[in-house]
C-alpha cells in the first residue's frame, strides 16, 4: 500500500515534466532536430531517474528490499554481528586527520579493527598519527615513502582481520552509526557485495562553491546511486564510504592496486574501478587472479559470485569539498580520467548484468560523451552562425534538468533553501566541465596523487 501511494505521488509530481516531453515529442524534426532529440532524451531519462529512485529504492539496513535476486539464496550469509576492518589512507592532512580519525574510532560499530595508513606525508600528519594511536586505540602503518594511495590501503588491508573492509576517505567525517548502517546491510542482503554511504559537503558553509557542490551531492546519491541500487548495480562505491565483503573484494585488491591502462600505471585509486570488480567479477575474476597469482591476496580464492552493489542512504557521511575554483576543476580532471578509464572495463560486462543496469549505465556514458559536443554545437557554432535562439533553447533545458533535481532536493531537505543552487551546478558541468572530459583524456596519464596540487 505504501509503495503504491508512493508511486502515485511521485508520477503526479512528474507530470508537468511528462508534459513537456509529450509537448516537444512532434517538434523533433522541426528547428534543430539534433538540439531537440538530445533535450528529449535528457529529459525522459532524469523522469526515469526519478521515478526509479523515488518508487523503488528502499534503504537495505532498514528493511530487505522488494527488489530482490532470485538466486539470493545462493550466496553465503554474514554472522549477525560480523568483524570489521575500517581503513583510511592519508597524506598530508594535518589540519583535519584528527578529527576524521575520531569519527572513525566512535563508530557505535562494536567488533572493530581501525587501521590508518600514512603515505609518506611530509607537513606533520604522521606525527599527529603517533600522538593519537594509543589514546584512540588505532593502528597505525607509517610508509617512509609516498606508494600512492591504492597501494597504501592495499598494504594496510593486508594487515585487516574482518569480514567487511570499509574504507573512507582522509578528510571525511563518519556520523556514528554510518558504518553500522552499512553492516547491516550487508547481513540484511548476502547478495550484497559492497555498499555505498551517502556523502554531503562537511564544510558547505565556507563559500558559495562548495554549497552548490553540497546540493550536487545530494542528488548523485539520493538519485543516481538511488535508481542503480534498485538493480544491485551501484557503479562507483564512494570513497567517503565504501563497505566491501572480504570475499567480494580481497582477491582483486592487488589488481586494482596495480591497474594498468594505455600501457602504464594508472595511478588515481578510482573507487569504480574497485567497484567493477565486484560487478564483473563473475566474468573478469578469473583472469584477474591469474595474473596476480602470487600475491598473498590469493591466499584464499574466494569464488567468483554476480554480486550485487548497494546503497546505504541513511549512512551519513561528511566530506571537504573543495572551496576553490582551481581546486574544484582538478578534482573533476581526476574524476573524469577515472571514469574514462573504468568505461574500458566496466563497460565490457554492464550489458551482461541486464536491461536495466545496462540502460543506466550505457545511457550515463553517451550522456557524457555527448555533453562536450553538444556544447561546442551549441555555445560556440552556433552563436557564431548567429543562431543565439539555439545556444538560449540549449542552456534553458539544462537548467530545467537542474531545476527538476533541485525540487528532488527540496523535496528530502524541506526548510532549506538551497536547492535553488541545483540549476547553477547544472549550468557550471554544461559551460566548464562537459570541456574537461577531452582535456582529461588527453593527460591520463599523467596524474599525481593530491587534493590540492
């Protein structure tokens, strides 16, 4: 009954949205039918993503969903109270380690391993670390050389106990019954293989950026992670909170750690690649093992099983966004030659997993790959054939796909007013962003890892 009334809110809050779509429908070929069918497939999908995410998702620590696996029986279930390992890599975070260090160890989670790995920082991070290991009762791996990220956590995992791996980021803050949330999940689920927390800015009053960041976040959880769990095919377990099963990850760490693309090293610890492992790994496990055979990840060769990926949305966690414009853009450089990298593995297999996790997944790509070139049509030819109704018709659809995402955020943070902000943020990834997936592919390989730099 209440899946139902749900169902009915959420198509009558559609329904304007439906109705411009139906209106535009006839005018495809008229005016610039390239500029009309892009608007109209943007606009069916956020309706779909919508809908999907506002009807179906349910959050699995909460309840079992209505949603799931036929052969769910098949995968080994988790002790109630299973052991956990909750690992965080850091390198040069002086000013904020301790407080993310304290989340960490006040989880209400009780069967708890704590390992911190420091990557060879050089601003006095490692020694704030030392003061903190006794008191807070942590461990503590001190690199003497910087190895890069992935390798920092696939060397402190090797010392991890439990029989979930999460891991978070070094400048988040975990509310305290975040990792718990996602346990349960994980015990709730056996289908379940990894689980994404639910990420917003920790320093969103700083400036007016990270607030706009802030409600972005908002929706790529609330919304994107939303529609794709409800199909077990979550694509990017976020750093901020990423939950694994010990047999759904440990063989793969030494791949991920090692992942190479266009013949070197890919050195950003891209969370969708850690998280198309588990995806894929019923057709790409194998071969994945083989070639890190020696690797003491190996040790035990836990099956390869068609997992499902999660989301958590009531595990809350906070993250430092950036606050400047410079740090902003390297950022999404970063993001953008992690997924351009992952669309070369996840990509192979997305199909396989079903019509639905594919249509989400496929769809999102040409999405992005059509972004850049829909905006050097629309904001640079066409202005300069003096078309400017084409580039006005272009930046009102993106704003309204904005704007129908801010009413989502409205929607879930009522009294705040800061959903207004969602127009802007889609207004920003269409004038600067859609640019930087080109830039990023051209300099993927070249990559250091840093926040700020």
């Amino acid at each position: 009954m209440q899946r139902g009334i749900r169902r009915i809110a959420v198509t009558v809050a559609l329904l304007p949205l439906v109705a411009l779509l139906a209106w535009r429908l006839p005018r495809i070929f008229t005016a610039d039918p390239l500029l009309i069918l892009y608007g109209v497939t943007v606009l069916a999908g956020t309706i779909a993503l919508l809908f999907i995410a506002y009807t179906r998702y349910d959050d699995p620590s909460e309840r079992k969903g209505a949603h799931r696996p036929r052969d769910r029986d098949t995968f080994p279930p988790l002790a109630t109270r299973p052991s956990v390992t909750l690992l965080m890599a850091v390198k040069d975070e002086a000013e904020d380690i301790e407080k993310c260090v304290r989340s960490m160890v006040t989880s209400d989670y009780p069967e708890l391993q704590v390992i911190v790995i420091d990557d060879g920082s050089s601003d006095g991070t490692v020694e704030i670390l030392r003061n903190l290991e006794g008191p807070l009762e942590f461990l503590l791996l001190a690199l003497p050389q910087n190895v890069g990220k992935k390798h920092a956590l696939t060397r402190g995992a090797h010392l991890a106990t439990g029989d979930i791996l999460a891991f978070t980021d070094s400048d988040c803050v975990l509310e305290r019954s975040a990792l718990s949330r996602c346990v349960r999940a994980l015990v709730l689920h056996p289908e379940l293989g990894a689980v994404s927390g639910h990420a917003r800015a920790l320093n969103r009053e700083s400036s007016m950026l990270a607030r706009i960041q802030d409600v972005w976040y908002e929706g790529q959880f609330r919304v994107m992670k939303a529609a794709e769990a409800t199909f077990g095919s979550v694509t990017c377990v976020s750093g901020p909170m990423a939950v694994f099963r010990r047999d759904a990850v440990f063989n793969y760490l030494p791949a991920w750690a090692e992942d190479r693309f266009l013949g070197g090293e890919f050195r950003f610890a891209t969370d969708r690649q850690l998280t198309g492992y588990v995806l894929g790994q019923r057709w790409a496990g194998r071969a994945l093992k083989q070639a890190h055979s020696g690797s003491p990840f190996l040790a035990v060769d836990y099956p390869e099983r068609e997992w499902r990926v999660g989301y958590v949305r009531s595990a809350r966690v906070w993250t430092n966004v950036p606050e400047s414009i410079r740090a902003f853009y390297k950022q999404q450089i970063r993001w953008k030659k992690s997924f351009i990298r992952n669309c070369f593995f996840t990509g192979r297999f997305m199909w396989r997993r079903g019509p639905g996790p594919a249509a989400l997944y496929y769809g999102h790509v040409l999405w992005v790959l059509a972004a850049p070139v829909m905006a050097v049509r629309h904001l640079i030819w066409a202005p300069l054939s003096g078309l400017w109704l084409l580039s006005g018709l272009y930046l009102c659809g993106v704003t309204l796909k904005g704007c129908a995402y801010g009413l989502a955020y409205k929607f879930d943070n009522r009294g705040d007013p800061a959903w207004c902000l969602r127009p802007l943020m889609s207004l920003i990834s269409s004038l600067t962003l859609s640019w930087m997936l080109v830039y990023s592919a051209l300099t993927i390989r070249r990559g250091i890892w840093s926040r700020t730099s």
